[in-house]
C-alpha cells in the first residue's frame, strides 16, 4: 500500500524533470529575445488585423508610423493606452 504513494511521486518528479529537460533545451538552443516595443507593437497590430489608422491611443497614423520605423518611442500614456487596448502587461511597450 505503501508504494502506491512513492510511485504517484516518481512519476510526477520524472513529468517535473523532463519538463525542466525540454525547457532547458529549448531556452539552449532556439533562445527567444526580447522584442523592442514597436516589434511588440507591430506584432499585435498584425494579430488583430488592424490598420496604422486603427489605432485612436496613438495621436496621428503619421506618429505610429515614426513608431513603427524606429524613429520616436512610445511613450508613457500612449504605453498605458495601448496596453490595455490588447490586454497585455505595461512592460511590453517600456
């Protein structure tokens, strides 16, 4: 009776450590940088379908244009705005 216990617990510790495995692996070999906030913000556009014009947090299509080009960042009432237009964390667009 006593080894029904043992056995849930080596079978979750090995599910738990080849999670780790394929993790450690994965963050090894294909490592995931951090997008700038204008590629952040470019991704979403494109996931939502939506159009430089689409985009009322930001003043003028001409100032998400700069944004997207590198030329002037986002700043700290349009990052507000934004993130929570498409529900994500402040700190995408920081």
């Amino acid at each position: 009776m006593t080894t029904r216990p043992l056995l849930s617990w080596r079978l979750s510790w090995l599910n738990g450590f080849e999670l780790w495995l394929e993790l450690n692996y994965e963050n090894t070999h294909y490592p995931i940088s951090e997008a700038e906030p204008r590629e952040a913000l470019q991704f979403l556009i494109e996931e939502h379908g939506l159009k430089q014009t689409d985009l009322p947090e930001i003043d003028r299509q001409g100032v998400v244009s700069e944004i997207l080009a590198g030329k002037r960042a986002i700043n700290a009432r349009e990052a507000k705005a934004l993130s929570e237009r498409f529900h994500v964390s402040l700190a995408v667009f920081i």
